[in-house]
C-alpha cells in the first residue's frame, strides 16, 4: 500500500482544461449531496392533504399535500432553506452539463478507445444516473410543474406495447396520479446516489490503473505520461472544488430557480402555461412534438406510435451513442492500446459523426420550446413544427457532411504550416528572376501538433461491410507532403 502510494504521488497528470469536466461533475456531486442531506431533514414525503397557512399569502387556503406544504416551509420559514434549495438545483445542472461536456471530450477526442471502453460506459452509467436523481428529484415538491412532467411520463409508459399499463401502474402505485413519491423519494434519496457513488469510485480506481491520457506532443507516448506533477494536480483540484462551491452559492443567491410557489399543488386536470420539461430532457419532448399522431391497430390493441416512435429513436440514439467505442473498434480492428487522444480534425469521419448526432439532438432541443419561440417571434406554430422536421430529417446528414469537409481543410491547412511553415508576406527574387515567399518556421512543438499525429491502425479485411466501414473512417487521414522547392523557410 504505501508503495502504490508513493507511485502514485509520483505520477506525472496531464495539464489540460478539457479534463475539468470531470473533476467539476464530482465536484457539484459534492456539492448536491451535502444540500441534498440538509433538505431530507425538514421534507415530508408524503401526499396527505393539508391546507396551506404559511407565510406565502397567495395561496392561504389552498389544499395541497405535505410534500409541496413542507417545501413551500423550507423556501419561506426555514434559515437559508430557499438558498440551500436552489444551491442544490444549481448544482445537480452543472453537474449534469459537465457529464455531458466530459463524453463529448472523450468521444470527439477518442479518449474511448482501449484500455479506458469499460471507463466510457461508467461515464454514460453516470450520465443516465444523474438524469434520474435529477428527474426525481424535480417530482418531489409535487407542484405543478413536477405534475405536468409526470403527466407526460405516464403517456410514454403507456405508449409502450403490452406492458405499458403495467409500467404506469408499478410507477404511480395503481391509476395516474397515485402516489409516485413513495417510489421517487427513496429512489433520488438512497438509490441513485449510491449508484452515482459507486460509479465514480469505479472511475477513480480505472483512472488509476490505467492513467490518464493525453494529448499527442513531442516526447509524449503510448507508454509515457508528460505532465504536472501529482502534488501540483492536487492543489489545482482543491481550487477548482472552491470555485464550483464559489459559483453554486452565486447562482443559489441570485438566480431564482424553480419557484415552486408560483405555479401551485399538483393537479392532474391542469398544467400551467409556460412550463416545459427540464432542459436536459427536453429532446424527448421535441420529439413528442414533432411526430405526427399515427396510430396503428395491432392484435387487437392500439399503438399510438406518436409517442411510442420518438422514445424509441431517442432509445436508440442513446444506445448508439454508448456502443460508438464497440463499434469503432470493431470496425478498425484494432486491439492495441491508444494512450494518445486525438485532435478532433485528425478524425474527420467521427467528428462529423459527433457533430451530426448535436444536431440531432440539439433539433429535438429547440423543439421543444416551438411555442414559445411561435409566440416570442410572432411565428406560425405549425409552420415553425415542419421547419423542425425538415432539419431533423436533413440535419443531421448535413452536418456530416459538412463537418469533414471543415476537418479535411484543417488538415491540409496544418500540415502546409507543419512542412512549409508561417506565410511572412516576404516576397524574395531569385538570381535567375523569379520570386518566392519566405516562410517562418515553426517550433517543434507547434509542428507536431499540427502534423505529428499518430496515424490510424491497420484495419481489419475480414468481412467486406468491416472493411468499407474502416475505408471509410481512415480515408481522410491526411500525411505531411514533401517540401515544395517554391517556398522557403526563414528562421
């Protein structure tokens, strides 16, 4: 133990600010638990009715459940309640924003591939657990907000064929809207942030075994770490926990979120106007939106593939995305490991993967708000809903598109700088007549990043459709050209 200790305060850390998107996800996990643990103290979770007689006069009177009483006594009669409640909603979405930010790094930098595809998918584990903490615990307040959002889960459980009322029923404990906090309060409570805790050791022991990786660099690599050193890692890591503390309790102080006293007890024959789903899950209801409402009949039972269709693609969009390493990896063949990232333009076809899948997501994201932008733009809704279809048909596409097209001409853009170096705007004749343009060179550094990247492994050729496939992700890797006798570098 004190071997491995000593190893490991030894161990070099690469000094990169794409990495903080982890250390930030933990950090407001932190932060989220701490707050967490102080509002369970003063929460009842419960549905009993009781009439309201607190400080918030605009609702004297009003018959709601204990939850939504014992929240509203938090926000208005508890010490810094309203603070800690909106330092713990802060937080949950920073977290939720820099899981996301730290799998797109990974993805579009290939920090996925061997040795670290199991740390990849304790990443997604992570992401789709912290979507449900922070799903349930928006539901507890049981305001109207929590009820609409819960409306709109019980039309999709019950859109899925045959066992769909089933579903409905085990979530809300009989018919909509039963008493569904008895299944989320113990669930965003104890559950899943045991689950959230047992990930991220999971992640901290693979990010040990295996190191980190790094970005490609003179000196740098697959056997090697060049970095800062542990002790220096360490004190920038307790500045940025401060600062995610610093940033919580600015927003929690000066940001109103979820003021659960405007929009009044739960009640499932009304929604407020204006309310929408959270926004890390409002592609699910841009793409409620955007399907038309189909319905077949199928062995006597009525699917309404309005609802049933979206969730599927978006199912699948998701499970596509966890699968990519396992997919590239099976397509290139490739069984060594990469401790090397790659810059996203050396991979063209990823990349406009990546950027094709934010579009995708990103159409059914602004979905969502279609009346809102409708009315704040003096739009037609219907008009505005097949403009969002079109994009979602022929977005995606496009961006692919588009996107390796950008990458392949910042490819030949750095290796022309790489092998000829800086245009100085310098013109030079020749004895002979003729004229040239000095050029500056560049560093090594500079030129191995712009052109001393490591080149795609060999591919595979034992299937036809495995070998177009790694033709097709290998084809836009672009090598340094011999020097043009035209040009000339000046130091």
């Amino acid at each position: 133990m004190q071997r491995s200790w000593k190893d490991l305060r030894g161990r070099a850390f690469p000094d990169q600010w794409s990495l903080m998107f982890g250390q930030i996800a933990f950090y407001s996990f932190v932060v989220v638990l701490v707050t967490g643990l102080i509002l369970m103290v003063p929460y009842d979770a419960s549905l009993d009715p009781v009439v309201y007689d607190g400080p918030y006069t605009p609702l004297h009177g009003v018959t709601m459940s204990k939850a939504l009483d014992s929240t509203l006594a938090i926000s208005f009669e508890m010490r810094a309640g309203l603070l800690v409640r909106q330092i713990h909603h802060w937080a949950s979405l920073l977290m939720v924003a820099m899981i996301m930010l730290h799998l797109l790094r990974l993805f579009f930098t290939g920090g996925f591939r061997r040795p670290r595809r199991l740390s990849w998918l304790v990443g997604f584990g992570l992401f789709l657990a912290t979507l449900g903490a922070a799903q349930t615990g928006t539901s507890l307040p049981d305001d109207m907000l929590s009820g609409s959002s819960l409306a709109v889960i019980d039309g999709v459980l019950k859109s899925i064929p045959f066992v769909g009322t089933y579903l409905s029923m085990f979530a809300f404990g009989g018919d909509f809207p039963g008493d569904v906090i008895k299944l989320f309060y113990p669930l965003h409570v104890y559950v899943l942030p045991a689950v959230i805790i047992g990930l991220f050791v999971v992640a901290g022991v693979l990010a040990v075994k295996r190191g980190p990786a790094q970005y490609p660099g003179p000196g740098r690599t697959n056997g090697n770490i060049v970095g800062q050193p542990a002790a220096v890692a360490v004190v920038k890591g307790a500045g940025l926990f401060c600062f995610v503390i610093g940033v919580s309790l600015l927003l929690g102080a000066t940001a109103t979120i979820n003021p659960i006293w405007l929009y009044g007890p739960a009640d499932p024959a009304d929604a407020s106007a204006g309310i929408g789903p959270a926004w890390y899950l409002a592609f699910l209801d841009g793409g409620l939106r955007l399907t038309p409402g189909w319905e077949v009949d199928v062995w006597g039972r009525t699917l309404t593939l309005a609802v049933l269709l979206p969730v599927t693609l978006c199912t699948l969009f998701l499970v596509l995305f966890a699968l990519y390493p396992f997919i590239e990896d099976w397509v290139l063949g490739d069984r060594s490991d990469q401790n090397l990232l790659e810059h996203p333009r050396n991979n063209p076809t990823r990349t406009g993967l990546g950027v094709a899948g934010i579009t995708f997501y990103g159409v059914l994201w602004a979905a969502a708000g279609a009346d809102t932008i409708a009315l704040k733009f003096n739009l037609s809704f219907n008009a505005l809903i097949h403009a969002f279809q079109l994009l979602l048909i022929a977005g995606p596409p496009a961006a692919l598109l588009l996107t390796r097209r950008i990458c392949i001409s910042l490819q030949t853009r750095a290796l022309d700088e790489a092998v000829h170096g800086v245009e100085t705007g310098r013109i030079v004749r020749l004895p002979d007549g003729g004229y040239l343009e000095d050029h500056r060179s560049l560093d090594p550094y500079k030129r191995w990043n712009l052109a001393g990247y490591t080149q795609a492994p060999a591919t595979s050729h034992a299937h036809r459709l495995q070998t177009r496939l790694a033709n097709l992700l290998n084809q836009d890797h672009l090598t340094p050209p011999a020097t043009d006798p035209k040009h000339r570098e000046i130091s």
